[in-house]
C-alpha cells in the first residue's frame, strides 16, 4: 500500500465529508493504493457515524472509534499502529491542511529518502498576539533545545517512512514534538515544506489556553529527556548529592572545630541551620530525581485507551 493517512479528530463531523472528497479525487488522480484512518477521539457529535456511511461508499476508508476523549497524541499513537502505507501520512480533520500536499509529501519521502516531512504554515491566519507570537517562541525554544531545523513543529500536516511511525511511541501531548522523538529513534533525516494554512471552514478550536501550559511542559521534558538521556536522576541526583555533600561536609567542620575549639563550635547555630538546610534540600533534589527515574522506567499508564469500535481494521 502506498499511503496511510492517518486523522485524529473530535466533533469534525461537519468537515468529514468535504475533506473525504477531496482525499478521494488526489488519490484517484495519481491512483495511489492507499487508506484513511480516522480516529475518533472520543467526538460526541456525529462523527462516528458519518466515518461508518463514508466506509459504506469507500472501503478505504476506516475508523478507530475511542471510549473518549484522550487526545490527539493518543490519536496519532493508535492510528500509527494501524498504519499499513508505506508512507505515513498524518492531517487534521478540519479541512486547515490540504490534501493537495499529499503527492510531494509522499515524493519528498520515497524519492528524496527523508524520515520524516514536517508542513510549515508559514503563513498563518490566526490571531497574532495569541496565537501565533507564542507558537513561533515555542519552535524558536523547540529548535534550541533538539537541534531540529524546523519552522513549525506543531503542524499537523506531516509525512513519514513507515519505519518511523512504528518505532516512536506518541504519549501524553507529545504530538507536539513528534520530530523530536523521531530523532531520539534514530530518524534524523528531517524536512520540511511549506504548506498552506487554510481558515477552519466548521466547527470550532479544540485546544484552548491550556495548550500552552501543555506546550511548555513537554518543551520542558523534552529539554531534560535530550541532555540527560531520559534520565531526570542524573540532573536531580546530581544537585541533590552536591547540595548533601556540601551540607555534610559543612556540619563535619562545624563538630570538629567544636572538639578541638570550643568558640566556633556547635553554639554556633546559624552555621548548623545553614549545614541542615543544605542537607535537606539535597535529600529532596535526589529524591525528585528517584521519582522522576521510577516514572520514566515505568511506561505503563502512558497509553492505555480504551477502544470503543472499529471500520475495516
Ligand atoms: N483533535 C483530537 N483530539 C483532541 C483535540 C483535537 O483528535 O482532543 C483533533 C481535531 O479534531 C483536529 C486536530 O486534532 O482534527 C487539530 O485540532 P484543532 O483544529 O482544534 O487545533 P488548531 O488547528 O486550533 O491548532
Ligand atoms: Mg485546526
């Protein structure tokens, strides 16, 4: 099979059947073997249905019903599982990525070798203050810290070699930064094309401010996972154990000059305070970091979704 395309979504009923057309016709035109695997993300509207009477004209057409809403990374996770293309290719539902992109998407994969091809919207019709100033700090921030020469990290238009997609694992909100995990697999031919960025034609934003506390969060951990190797011990462990060993060594000076000089001795309280200060904040340091090594090790919980129904899969 040539292509997967692979559509999270949530209430997108509206869109479905224009965006299904028009996938159509570009699959028709270059006569692509190819599949689309909606994943409803748990949508309350009619999402679910429309995906079941688009299959019932199309059987290329497939769908991955969740029990509820789990987000867009969950999304991508479990329709790239699925995937059976030889390219990947992922879009949003609600007709703001173009299915025109397909054909060089899939071209910039097979011929050029790429790992993965990222969309950039260069040229964005959303609000500037709100939207578009903090998105270009955090791919500014995202490009410092993974040393990835994206524009536009969060789009979602995207294609991959199918290697890729079965060898990254999407948790949490991670769907922001898949080009980084992609590279810490070992997929580091990354491009990128310009693509357009059309105005949402139904329906509404399903992320809101949180998006940005969200962002943060996981620009923060993929900050920790790249310098310390997935292992927040060696960044907290590391302070914990000098914090401990300066307050240890601190309180030994302390009891020793008291033996041998009882002015500076253990009447000398701010001295003690400072040394037991020390001595507990590197106790707590290495701790955060013990719990942080537990969690990482730990990988179940990260995507245990629960799956309602299925379309052809
Ligand atoms: N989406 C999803 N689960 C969610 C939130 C969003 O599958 O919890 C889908 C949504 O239906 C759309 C894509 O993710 O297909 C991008 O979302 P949206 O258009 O709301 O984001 P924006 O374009 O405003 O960044
Ligand atoms: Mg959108």
């Amino acid at each position: 099979m040539d292509i997967s395309l692979v559509i999270p979504l949530l209430n997108e009923d509206e869109s479905l059947p224009e965006l299904t057309s028009w996938i159509e016709k570009v699959m028709a035109e270059h006569s692509y073997s190819y599949e689309v695997i909606f994943v409803d993300d748990g949508s309350t509207d009619n999402s679910w249905k429309v995906i079941q009477q688009l299959r019932a004209k199309n059987p290329h057409i497939k769908g991955i019903k969740f029990q509820r809403n789990y987000g867009k990374s969950a999304g991508l996770n479990v329709g790239f599982a699925a995937a059976q293309g030889d390219v990947v290719i992922t879009m949003d539902a609600d007709l703001q990525d173009s299915p025109d992109e397909i054909p060089e998407l899939r071209r910039l994969i097979v011929e050029d070798g790429y790992h993965l091809v990222s969309g950039w919207k260069r040229k964005r019709y959303d609000n500037r203050l709100t939207k578009n100033l903090p998105s270009k700090l955090f791919n500014a921030a995202a490009r410092r810290m993974s040393k990835i020469n994206l524009h536009d990290f969060n789009c979602g238009l995207k294609s991959y070699d199918k290697k890729v997609v079965k060898s990254i694992e999407v948790y949490g909100e991670m769907h922001r930064y898949i080009p980084v995990l992609s590279k810490w697999a070992g997929f580091n031919k990354i491009g990128e094309k310009v693509v357009e960025h059309r105005a949402r034609k139904y329906g509404v934003s399903k992320f809101g401010w949180e998006r940005f506390v969200n962002g943060f969060l996981d620009l923060l951990s993929i900050f920790f996972m790249g310098k310390f190797g997935k292992r927040p011990m060696h960044f907290f462990g590391l302070w914990g154990t000098i914090f401990f060993l300066i307050g240890f060594a601190f309180s030994l000076y302390l009891i020793i000059s008291k033996l041998i000089n009882f002015e500076y001795g253990i009447t000398n309280r701010p001295g003690f305070f400072i040394a037991l200060t020390a001595i507990i904040i590197g106790v707590q340091l290495f701790l955060a970091g013990f719990l942080g090594e537990l969690i990482s090790r730990n990988s179940t919980g990260r995507n245990n979704y629960l799956i309602e129904e299925k379309e052809g899969l």
